[in-house]
C-alpha cells in the first residue's frame, strides 16, 4: 500500500464483456469536478481484468490512479466476493468519496460493499456537489416518487458512497497524453468461497436495447391522445435506427413501457438526437433528458416548457406533423440533414 494514495475520490470502473464500458468515464466526470473541488486524487477502481489500453483510457479520461483489484474474480461472478475484495481495498486507503453508476453491476456491488463498510449509501443520484463549509458530499436525488428532490449527507461514516444514473453527464474530453498511475492490488481473497449463485440471467427484450444506449430517441407523452399513436413513433424510430421513449404520464396510462420511461422516475437519456411528440416538458421529464445534442420538439401549445430546451420547436398537431414526417422520412430513406 502507498500512503500517498490514501484519502481522495474513488470511482468504480463498470467492466461490460471483458472492456471497460463508456459509463465509466461518465463517472470520472463526475469524480473530477468533487476531487477538485477538495483539492484530492481522483482514483478509478477495476474489479475484473481488462486489456491494458483500457487502463490508459481512464487516466485519459480524468484518473489520477487506476487501482486493479487483483483475483476479485470474472466480471458478472461472484459479487459478493469482489465487495469483499473492495471493502478491504477501501480501509487500506480510505477515499472520502466512493461513487458508482446506478446500474445492475453498481448497485448490486455497493449494496453489498456499505453494509460491509457499516457506512451510508444514497442511491440513484442526479447531482452531486461538495458543501464548501463542511467539506461534505451533497448527494441530490428525486424522492417521493419524483415529486421533489432531496439533498443527503453522510456525517459520520466513510467513505461517503452513492449511485448516479448513467448518461446523467457527459465525460471530459479524452487527454492522451495525460500522466497517471496504475497499482496493482491483491484482493486477498483466498480460501474464501462465494455465496451466490447465477441460476438464469434473463434478457428484457421489451425493446431492442436500452434507451439510456440509444443514439436516436423518439419520444411520446399525454398529446399522443391514445396508445395506438405510438405506434407512429414505432415507425419514425424503426427509420431513424433510433429507439421509443415515454414520459411517465404516457407509462401511467399503459401506452408505453417502464422501460421507455425518461425522467426523475424513469431513466436518464442522453442521444444525440430526441424527437418528442406531445411532450409538455415537466421538469421531472426535462431533468431525465436535458443532456441530449439535439432536441426537436412538437407541441401544439406554444407555452409548453418543451420549448424551453428545444433547439427546434414545431407548434402543431402530432396527428398531423408526425404522419408527415415519416412519409418525408420514408422519400428520404430515413435520412434527417445534419443529424
């Protein structure tokens, strides 16, 4: 162990087959903007094995140490045992700051570390600042289902630990001659047997992919009138390559999904490109989606919030634009210029 290496922020590198997946530069981003402001390491920890470039990646994209979690076990096995090998790496040297994304991987693997670590866990985060007086991690969230938001703080324990929603910031831009340091680690785990094990892994196939993966979102909300309309977003998706989002309002009356739902209670999107038909633009909505490149939106109330972050706004009927784009789209073989 170094002793330099102590204290500072963490973050845990999410590991999709065999790679360190994009979320994780995600989380560096929010690492980076905390550790400066303590003026500490930024450090990024790795439970499974992964190519050496992919190592260089992360001090690329913001590390000031890479830890490698030595004989923690294979991505997707084993959690509990990689937990055990996290929480002794975390006395070791004792970060002030522990976060990880908000996936299956981060929350079944922190659920497990701060019980072992006996200290706090705010899950599923939005924000997150330090309180300039305390030294504090300001852990922001939507509470009572999304109707408002609640700033928690973790006093008396370390490392203070919580989940953020991937897609919920966009990483620094990659720096490939920037210095870091990579320490290796023993996760010291021998003889130990895990607890758990894998029966089934079963797929949602509710869609294609994810919407938080998706390039090109297709959004409905209330103004759609009925569930049969999304349909038409089915197709405008299928010709953009793109995937269908919803707002909860659309979720709660049986249109569309959980899965596609976007916002404080749903998901956090962050496409190149998000098309919302009769989408009102409530804040819990906008907080979910306010990351994407491009927002076009379609209303017929030019008061809607929509507007207020739309880069393009078309005040019409949806039962009147959205036929008309896809039989545009269909001339064009689902080419939009400059998307």
């Amino acid at each position: 162990m170094k002793a330099d290496l102590k204290k500072g922020v963490w973050t845990l590198a999410e590991i999709r087959h065999g790679r360190i997946h994009e979320t994780s530069h995600e989380l560096l981003a929010w690492g980076r903007s905390l550790a400066d402001k303590l003026g500490v390491r930024l450090a990024s920890v790795v439970t499974a094995p992964v190519p050496q470039e992919d190592l260089r990646e992360l001090v690329a994209f913001g590390a000031d140490v890479v830890f490698v979690l030595d004989g923690a076990g294979k991505e997707g096995l084993e959690t509990d045992l990689v937990s055990q090998g996290l929480a002794g790496l975390t006395r070791d040297y004792e970060p002030d700051v522990f976060i990880a994304s908000a996936t299956t991987a981060g929350r079944t693997i922190f659920s497990i570390l701060y019980a072992e670590l006996e200290t706090g866990l705010t899950a599923d985060c939005t924000g997150l600042d330090i309180d300039e007086a305390t030294g504090m991690l300001l852990q922001t969230r939507p509470a009572i289902g999304g109707n408002v938001m609640a700033t928690i703080k973790t006093p008396l324990r370390r490392p203070q630990m919580c989940t953020v929603r991937p897609r919920s910031k966009k990483p620094l831009g990659r720096d490939g001659v920037r210095q870091g340091e990579i320490v290796r680690e023993s996760a010291r785990l021998e003889g130990k047997a895990s607890r758990l094990q894998i029966l089934k892994t079963i797929a949602d196939e509710s869609q294609e992919r994810p919407i938080t993966e998706a390039d090109v979102l297709v959004v409905g909300g209330r103004g759609m009138g009925q569930a049969k309309n999304f349909q038409l977003l089915e197709r405008l998706a299928h010709l953009l390559g793109g995937q269908v989002g919803a707002t909860r309002q659309a979720v709660d009356m049986g249109w569309a999904p959980y899965a596609a739902q976007i916002g404080l209670s749903g998901k956090t999107v962050s496409p190149r490109l998000y098309l919302s038909f009769g989408v009102s633009g409530a804040i819990q909505h906008i907080a979910g989606m306010s990351t994407a490149e491009r927002v076009i939106a379609v209303n017929r109330d030019s008061e809607a919030p929509i507007f207020s972050v739309a880069d393009l706004g078309i005040v019409g009927d949806v039962g009147e634009v959205l036929p008309a784009l896809i039989a545009e789209l269909e001339k064009r073989g689902g080419h939009i210029d400059g998307a």
